[in-house]
C-alpha cells in the first residue's frame, strides 16, 4: 500500500528510521488490529496506533460513556458522556489521523460473534477487565492463529505479554483455571491509579506495532509486570505447556465452549458474586425499614477511603478484610443489612456471617451505588 505525498510527511520521523522506513511504513498502513474495549487499555492504545499510521482498526465496545471512565480513559472526554464508546472512539481518532479506517462493533463480544469479527483482523489487542472475555479471545485467537496482545491492570500494578500461536505459549498456559468468582476485585471495586492504563496500553501498542514490522523482540513468552508506586519493570517467564487444553499436544478444547460458566459466572451476573444462598434487600426496602424506624444494624464492609466518599447515615464500617477479627462486634440476635460498593463484598460477607451462625442478616443488593440511583441521588456516586 503506497504512501501519498501528505502521508510521507506525517510519517517521516517513521521514515527515517532504518527499522520502519517508507516499507515499514506500508506494513503499518497495510495492518488491521482488532481493539476489544476502548476504556482504559484501548484509549492510548488505540490513539497511539492511529498516530503511528495503522491503517485499519476495529473497536469492539457495548458501553456507553460514563463520568467515572474520563479518570482514565482519555479517548473520550466530558461531551461524550452517554454516548456509546465506540462512537466517541472513533470520531477522536478521525481527529488524529484521517487516513485510518476505523471499523465498529456496539456489540457484546460472545463465542456467537468474535469468530466474524476477528477474521478480518491481524492481530487481536485486549483490553477487557474481566477473566471470561480473556479467555473466550485466547481460544479464538488460537482456533484463528492471530496472535494476541494481552494487558491488565488494577490499582498500581500493571501486566503486558503476548500470546502468538505456533510461536509461544497462550493464556491458558499462563492461567490454566480462573480465579473463584469475586476472589480479585475489578478496577470498579479496588480503584486504578488513572496514569496506569496509559502505561500497560501504550506497552500493547508498541507490542502491536513490532509485530506488523517483524522488528524487535515481541513479548512473547514473557510476563511484563510494571509496579508504578516503586516505579518498576519486571520480567517473569514462562513456556507452552505441552498439556494445555487448547493449545497443547492433544487439545481437548477444539471449539468455543460456554464461558460464563467455565468462570463460574451466571448470566446476566458479571460484575457480581454468585448470589445464591445470600438473602437480599433492595435499597428501595433499605430505605423503607429506615423510614419506620425499623430495628437493625447497617454494616459497610468497604475500605475507609470509600467511606469517606459517600455513606449511608447509620452505617458502621467493618471493611471486609477486618470481619473475622471483628465478627465479635455483631450480635447474631440483630437483623443485619450488609452493603458496598457494588453488592460484590458485601455478598462475601454475608457468606461469612452466615457460616459463623449468623441467621438474620441480608446483602444490599447493587450496593450504595443502588442507593445513590435508587433512593438518594445526593449521596456520590464514585
């Protein structure tokens, strides 16, 4: 794909560099990379690919714009805010390059549909926060032979490598079994510092942009881990295990399998707990045991810099990783109403707590952002 005459002049700090050149600059117009998310991963990478001269790029993305992304997802900025995030994607990288062809998905990624929409990608960039997604785009991408470029993040910790089939070793090489449900909290329950995705994806676009120039060393059988509070870089190492179900000597997994449940996740439940066997309360009936001036206790289990954000009047906090050593606080006669964030911890707790004995005690379900929404728009949502 030869370059115009306006294209050598927006590429030529590209150009005179003997490992991209005017060819290594057609391979970069000529790649399609898939993005899956464009939050906080996406954003820089995304910008940065478009910059770079990537020629195609398709976003993957059902959400919408919401106040809380703009901390850290800096394609989008304040007039976007409720409108979907593919749209705001793509007219910020018209913006920044033209001469991009930026391809949409509004769509849930499912094993229904990613086989037809990677297809016509290159190479695959991740940048979803959740264990099911991760491992429906591995098996994909093995099944597809593309290689995918892997990130995560959470709080000040960041990670990078890459998965190339034939070449190396997948996902499941590296995690072979999800965590239990709700073991590791999602940026949602446990923060990110907002310069962080800017690290990780910015790592994943250059990956990217390696493989499309065949230049480099990829990350390819190397864990790149990045501590931003000691500001520091890492490298674990690991192999192709030759019994991995996908991508082993004799697979065992030959087609994409229901991913939901191989994480445990029920449908329509991602972002929280498994629920069952935990007897929940809504704010709404929150708020109405409150106005008859109802006898019980209010227990908030998250940490104490959320608690200084928003409450709920009445509450105690008991972070969640204090109740064991704090359970003798409770009296096991009272009726008990547990609430977080998000219903996630306080649903852990409510586990607990009935396992020590206690018989009345309920989960506020979606937590006091269900409150901030439901009952009381005053009270901040964070």
């Amino acid at each position: 794909m030869p370059l115009t005459q306006d294209e050598i002049l927006r590429y030529s700090r590209h150009l005179i560099m003997p490992e991209v050149g005017v060819e290594g600059q057609e391979r970069l117009k000529a790649g399609k990379v898939l993005l899956i998310g464009t939050g906080g991963l996406g954003s820089p990478a995304a910008l940065y690919l478009a910059a770079a001269g990537v020629g195609t790029l398709g976003l993957v993305d059902f959400d919408v714009v919401d106040f809380s992304n703009l901390q850290r997802q800096i394609i989008h900025n304040t007039e976007s805010v409720n409108k979907p995030k593919v749209d705001s994607a793509r007219e910020r990288l018209a913006s920044i390059n033209p001469n991009a062809k930026v391809v949409t998905f509004n769509e849930r990624l499912t094993k229904d549909n990613i086989m037809r929409i990677i297809d016509g990608f290159d190479i695959v960039l991740d940048g979803t926060d959740n264990f099911q997604t991760r491992y429906l785009v591995n098996d994909a991408c093995v099944f597809k032979n593309k290689p995918f470029v892997y990130g995560s993040i959470f709080r000040f910790d960041g990670q990078a490598t890459v998965f190339y089939p034939g070449k190396g070793p997948c996902y499941r090489c590296l995690f072979a079994e999800p965590p239990p449900p709700g073991m590791v909290p999602s940026c949602a329950e446990g923060g990110v510092l907002g310069i962080l995705p800017g690290v990780i994806g910015v790592v994943q676009a250059t990956e990217v942009v390696k493989l499309l120039l065949e230049k480099g060393e990829p990350l390819i059988g190397r864990l790149l881990l990045y501590d931003a509070l000691k500001m520091n870089f890492r490298e674990v190492k690991f192999r192709r295990n030759p019994k991995c179900p996908v991508c082993g000597d004799n697979p065992t997994i030959k087609e994409l399998i229901d991913y939901d449940a191989f994480c445990g996740i029920s449908r329509g439940e991602e972002t929280k707990v498994d629920s069952k066997g935990v007897p929940e309360i809504t704010a709404e009936e929150l708020k109405t045991k409150i106005d008859r001036k109802d006898k019980f206790v209010l227990i908030d289990v998250r940490e104490p810099n959320e608690y200084q954000i928003n409450q709920i009047p009445g509450s105690k906090l008991i972070p969640l990783g204090s109740l064991p050593e704090r359970a003798h606080e409770l009296d096991s006669a009272d009726e008990i109403v547990v609430h977080c964030h998000f219903g996630g911890r306080s649903a852990k707790a409510v586990q607990f707590l009935q396992k020590a004995g206690f018989k009345k005690v309920k989960n506020m379900a979606g937590g006091i952002d269900a409150w901030s929404i439901d009952v009381d728009p005053s009270c901040p949502r964070y």
